[in-house]
C-alpha cells in the first residue's frame, strides 16, 4: 500500500511538474515568434496579437488538465480501494 502511495505521490509530481514546464517552454517559442513576425510586418501587429492570444489561451488549459488529473489522483484514486 505504501508503494502504491508513494508511486501516486510522483505521479502527480511529474504531471505538475512537466505540465508546467511544457507550457513555458510553449509560451517562450509562442512570444519569440510573435515578436519575430511583428518585427519583420509591424502591419499585422493587431492580427497576430489576436492569434497569440488564442494560442495562448489553447496552451494554458494543458497544465490545467493536468493538475485535474493529479487531483483525482490525489483524493479519489481509482487505484486504491
């Protein structure tokens, strides 16, 4: 029973953990290119602004997921009986 407990206790862990560090690494790549193409049409600012921000928002619900996941785990387990 202690294993059990133990292997959920780095699982949930390892999903907040890399969820979070996927999502800034996303929003790093995500930002350099949004500045790169405003840099090169500063024209089309407002429009990349606006897929940006969706994109971002996309990325955002993926730690999210993961930390409700990690909350099952954590109070209802399905695991242990």
């Amino acid at each position: 029973m202690d294993y059990i407990t133990g292997m959920n206790l780095l699982a949930v862990a390892l999903l907040i953990g890399l969820g979070a560090l996927g999502t800034a690494v996303g929003f790093a790549l995500l930002g350099g290119k949004f500045l790169d193409g405003v840099a090169r049409q500063p024209e089309l600012g407002p429009q990349l602004q606006v897929k940006m921000f969706i994109v971002a928002g996309l990325l955002d619900a993926v730690p999210m997921i993961g930390v409700g996941i990690a909350m099952l785990l954590l109070f209802a387990n399905p695991f242990i009986k």
